[in-house]
C-alpha cells in the first residue's frame, strides 16, 4: 500500500480524499436543498399568504419523508452503489425543489415540501461511500468530517439565501433563491457521477442477498429487527396526529384514522418481508464466520436518538430559547443559537477522531455521559444566569451531541459491510424519529422539562452502551467466486 493510500490529508484532492470531500460536498448540497425554506420562511408566507399552522404544517412535512426514505435509500446503496444512488438522488430531488419555487399556495407547496424530505436521505449514501475507501483505523475521522462538514449546509443555507434572495430583489426574490438550490443539485449530482467511484480499484463492493429487508443472522436478531422497526411507523403516526385535530387539524379525523391504518399495513407488510428474507435462520444456522449481532445496530439507534434527534430538536427551538428567557431579540437570539450548528464543523469529526485512537465504545460512554450532563445543566438554565455562561452551556452540550454522532457513525461501518447502507439508513432513520419526539415533547412542557426529557433519554442511551462490544478482529464477505474476504474492522 503506498504512502498517498495510507495518508489522511485533509488539503489533499486525489484517491480516497477525493472521495471523501467529493462526498461531503455531495451530503452539503441536501442540506441546502432540504432546509432553503426555513431562512425564507417570513417572504413565503408573505407571498403564499400562510397562515401561522399552516407554516408549521410545511416544516412538519419538510422531515416526515426523510424517515421512510432513509431506509429505501439505504437498502438502494446497498444494491446499487452510492455513486448511482447519490447522483441520481441529488438530480431527481432538483425536481420537488423546482415545484417549491414555483408554488402558487399552500397545497402546492406541501405536496413539494413532503417530496423533498426524500433528499434528507442522502447522508445515509455517504456513509458507505466513505466506508468502502477508508480502512478501519481512520474510518472515525473519515465519516467524522463527512458528516459535520455536509451536515453544515443547513447553515449554509440559513447564512446564503436570504442575501441572494435579496440580490434577485423583489417580493418573490425567494423563488429565485430556491430555484438556484435545485439548479445546485443537478450540478454536483453529474459532477459527483463523474468524479467517484464505488471502490478503490481492485476493491469488491458487496451486496445484500436480498433487497427487501435487512438481514440477521439469528433467531434473537430476528425478533429485534421487528421491534426496531416499530418506531419508524409510530413516528409516522405522531407526525399524523400532529396533522390532526391532536395538532393544527389539517387531517380530518377520517383521514388521520387512514394514515394510522395504512401505516400498520405498511408494518405488517414490512414485518413479513423481514420473515420472508430472514425465515432461513430458523431453519439452518448461520455459520459463526458470517454471524454479525443486531444488537449492535440496536444500541446505534439509541443512541443516535439521543443525539442527532436531540440537535434537530434544539436547533429548531433555541432562538426561541434565548429569546423567551433572556429578553433577546431574535435576531440576537437567531445569532448566539446558530453557535450550536456551528460546533458540527469541528464536533463530529473530532467524535470520530477520538474514538479512531481511543476505541468505539469507550469513547460513546464518555460523550453520552458528557451529553446527558449537559442536558440535564441546561434544564437548570434561567433568567439568572449570566448569558456568557448560558452560551457556554449551549455550546459545550453541542459539543457532545455532535461529537457523540461521529463517534456513532464510526461504528456503523463496522458492522457487516454489505449492509452498510441500510444498517446507515436504519440508524439515520432513528435521528430523525429522535427529533419528532423530542418536538412533541417540548410543544406539551417548558424548557426546562425538554432538556431533563432530553437528559433522561441520553441515560438511557448510556445504560444502552452496556451491550454494545468494541468491534474487534474481522468482518466476513464472500466474494462472486465463492472465495472469503475478511475486512479488518479493529
């Protein structure tokens, strides 16, 4: 192996770091597409004439689908390779993107926001991206970067488009700004199709055996999956109720009573096909060389709950935060709150760098425990601290969240290979299904009981981390030819 092939250099632009910032570029792009509404939102609703519910019914279906997508997308990479998969992704959601810009009311433009919530999948492809070019020992600070650094085009986007709505001028310069988002997506979609490939030269990329539901390798994973699978359509349901007379009632009681039904089919459904991929383990056992634990990919989700589904939920909610309980005005407010997505650019990769030197679980035990402290010192956060020092406690949380998501995803590649993308898509799934409920929690309680709940959730995660075992040794897959490869995962 040659020094380039070894070497991590973030300043180099050829072989696997190449690829890397190639796909973190990528994973920047969905975010400015997937959140160009929310700096426009005030001249949207201005031009559409929305109403109060009807905006928060927009950025309620600006995630809905991301949830459901994670997961199709995750099992498309896996079968298809994330270059395909990323290209025609970024090029398909240019689509919903353009209907936005074009809405002329409110049902065009949810119909188009529901759609683009697909895009929020697309960090799900990098994943394996990334995992495919990076060997184990450097794979924490690879999907580290890849994820903090593309996770930054939310912010991007909140410091961008409001400007170049401005430069396009007039009352609907934000069509024009949003358009510009989509236009984005086509370009680096074909840049990123010409510019990747799946595997370094030689490599094997590995598929699943069957695309329609992840594989376990025993009876005990088995019944796991089913129960993981259960959140992902409660979620859903949640999201519906939220929709309903429970929420801003745009659902009638009928049409929400649709929903809940046609997600339990869709689980049924979902249940069965997991029986019909997986049914072969009751009847002749998996031999110890092919084994991987579910139960790995079990604690991933929790903890990714905790913290991603955390970030989101505090990111939506602390201008309001600092507003409400220091007299700010929200464009003061708006400003110290962004310093908590700021922290991604340096907390994720740094998550995955700590847990490349010190080992996986040992550092998820320390970042979940520094999380669930620094939630549980913001609930204690009022009036009578100095706002220096409430800043502080906001960015020194943040630290953890981020750091403890990289920490997460350098776990995941780890697992079994060919399932990458929809062990990565289960987990991202997870995160978003973390922010629903976390956002319901803090619509029903103040602040101070939504950073305790918030707390006593990343506990949970901790005590969770208990059955998680340091990746060691060698993952196997076998080859077209029948031969075995073993992948160094330690």
């Amino acid at each position: 192996m040659t020094n380039e092939v070894r070497s991590f250099n973030l300043l180099a632009f050829r072989g696997k770091m190449k690829v890397l910032h190639m796909s973190w570029m990528a994973f920047f792009v969905t975010f400015v597409v997937w959140f160009n509404h929310a700096p426009l939102m005030s001249a949207i609703k201005d031009t559409l004439g929305l109403s109060k519910a009807e905006v928060s019914i927009l950025l309620t279906l600006n995630v809905a689908l991301a949830i459901p997508a994670r997961i199709i997308i995750g099992m498309l990479t896996d079968k298809y390779g994330p270059r395909l998969v990323y290209s025609i992704l970024l090029v398909a959601c240019s689509v919903p993107c353009f209907a936005f810009a074009l809405a002329d009311s409110f049902v065009q433009a949810a119909i188009a926001r529901f759609l683009l919530g697909f895009i929020g999948a697309g960090f799900v492809v990098g994943i394996r991206m990334v995992g495919e070019w990076f060997p184990a020992n450097e794979l924490g600070r690879a999907e580290g970067v890849y994820g903090g650094w593309g996770n930054f085009g939310s912010a991007a986007a909140a410091m961008a488009l409001p400007t170049l709505a401005l430069l396009f001028g007039g009352d609907e310069g934000w069509r024009y700004a949003i358009g510009t988002t989509g236009v984005l997506a086509i370009v680096f979609g074909v840049l990123y199709y010409f510019n990747v490939s799946d595997t370094p030269k030689g490599s094997t990329y590995f598929k699943p055996k069957n695309l329609g539901a992840i594989e376990v390798t025993s009876k005990g994973d088995l019944f796991l999956l089913l129960a993981m699978k259960a959140p992902i359509f409660l979620a859903l349901a949640l999201l519906a109720w939220k929709l309903s007379s429970g929420g801003v009632d745009l659902l009638s009681a009928t049409g929400a009573n649709t929903v809940y039904a046609v997600l339990f089919v869709g689980y049924v459904y979902d249940a069965w096909q997991a029986w019909r991929v997986n049914k072969g383990v009751f009847e002749t056992p998996v031999p110890a060389l092919h084994r991987y634990k579910f139960k790995q990919v079990a604690v991933l989700n929790v903890l990714y709950f905790a913290t991603f589904g955390s970030e989101l939920a505090v990111v939506s909610m602390l201008p309001l935060f600092f507003s409400d309980v220091f007299g700010l005005s929200m464009v003061q407010a708006g400003l110290l709150a962004s310093s908590y997505a700021f922290m991604n650019l340096m907390s994720r990769p740094a998550g995955g760098l700590i847990s490349d030197i010190f080992g996986r679980r040992r550092t998820l035990l320390i970042l979940i425990a520094g999380l669930a402290i620094g939630y549980f010192t913001f609930a204690l956060v009022d009036s009578s601290w100095p706002l220096v020092l409430a800043v502080i406690t906001a960015m020194a949380c943040s630290f953890f969240v981020q750091a403890g998501e990289g920490a997460v995803f350098a776990v995941v590649p780890l697992i079994k290979r060919r399932l990458t993308g929809q062990i990565a898509g289960m987990t991202g799934a997870y995160g978003n299904i973390g922010a629903v409920c976390y956002l319901t929690v803090f619509s029903m309680v103040g602040f101070d009981v939504f950073f305790a709940v918030i707390g006593v959730s990343a506990v949970v995660g901790l005590l969770a981390l208990f059955f998680m075992e340091e990746p060691r040794g060698h993952m196997a897959e076998v080859r077209d030819d029948g031969t075995v490869e073993l992948i160094e995962v330690a």
